[in-house]
C-alpha cells in the first residue's frame, strides 16, 4: 500500500478499548511487513507514568490533551498505528493521522466488549467519571464512524481473521 508518493501508508487503528487494536497492530503489522506503535504505550513512555495515573492525578481531559500532542507529533510511514480509544475526540489528530494513512475502525459490539475483561477502572478509559460503558460506546462510535477510511466488523472474528480482512479490504499483500 503506497501513497502518491510512492511511500508506504500507515494503517491506523480506530476503536473501543478492548476490541484488539492493539493485538490486531502486532499482527497485521508482521503479516503486512510493517513497523508497529501503539500510542497508549508511546504515551506512558512519554510521560512515564501510566494512563489511568494521568487520569486519577489530571483527569480524563487531561490525558485527551497529551494523546493529541503524542498523536501530532508521530511523524512515520510505514507503520501500523494503534491509537487509543479516545483519539478521535481530537480532529486535528485524527487529520493529522489520516494525511499519512487509512483509518481502519475495528469495529466491535457492546455485548463482546462487555464480555472481555477490560478492568475499566485501571485501564485508563478517558472518559466522564459519571458515564457508564455503554455511554462511551455510544458517543465514540459516532466519532469512529465518521473518522474511517475502513469499517471493519469484528463480530464472531479472531484477531487472524480480523487482520485477514483488513488486508483483503485495503489489498495489501499478507
């Protein structure tokens, strides 16, 4: 997958926390021959502490605002990107995303999610504190639908299949 300029695209990852953006990044990218960042990672690298201690010691708006720096300063091509659940509250950064890649929204229901075992209150959800799971996943999905190049449904897919139809929809060789 080249850009106009004869580079290669990043493809990045839209979507709720827990439905494999992280997991499904790891595999495409060895399947597509691709360089792999996860950003949630890149910002506890950045700022040393995890997300949900971000959370409890700034507040959720807090770490969108540091999410948005960390996404607008990723300067790469080649890479699958695994963005955090919340980076589509910042248009800017999910413009910033979009110019040098395909945004694909691994998109899973309620229910499945709902079942994983996410541990919201450690895993650093930047979310209202008084707005349930089910809230979230509404007002994001809103937000995933219309920042996707790529609407890919999970449902009843494991993470190979998943990665299978990912490169199938963007014809990418795996």
């Amino acid at each position: 997958m080249s850009d106009r300029r004869g580079d290669t695209a990043n493809i990045v990852l839209i979507g709720m926390p827990g439905a494999g953006k992280s997991t499904v990044g790891v595999i495409l990218a060895k399947l597509a021959s691709l360089d792999f960042i996860d950003t949630d990672v890149l910002i506890q690298s950045c700022e040393r502490r995890s997300l949900q201690s971000i959370i409890d010691s700034q507040g959720y708006l807090a770490l969108r605002e540091i999410e948005e720096r960390i996404l607008l300063g990723l300067e790469c091509r080649g890479h699958v990107i695994a963005t955090g659940g919340s980076a589509v509250y910042s248009r800017p950064a999910m413009a910033h995303l979009a110019e040098n890649g395909v945004v694909v929204f691994l998109d899973v229901d309620l229910a499945t999610l709902e079942s994983r075992a996410l541990n919201l209150g450690r895993r650093g959800i930047a979310k209202h504190p008084d707005q349930s799971f089910a809230e979230l996943f509404e007002e994001r999905r809103r937000l995933y639908l219309a920042c996707a190049d790529v609407v890919i449904d999970c449902h009843g897919l494991g993470h190979d299949l998943v990665c299978t139809e990912i490169l199938g929809t963007l014809h990418v060789a795996g």
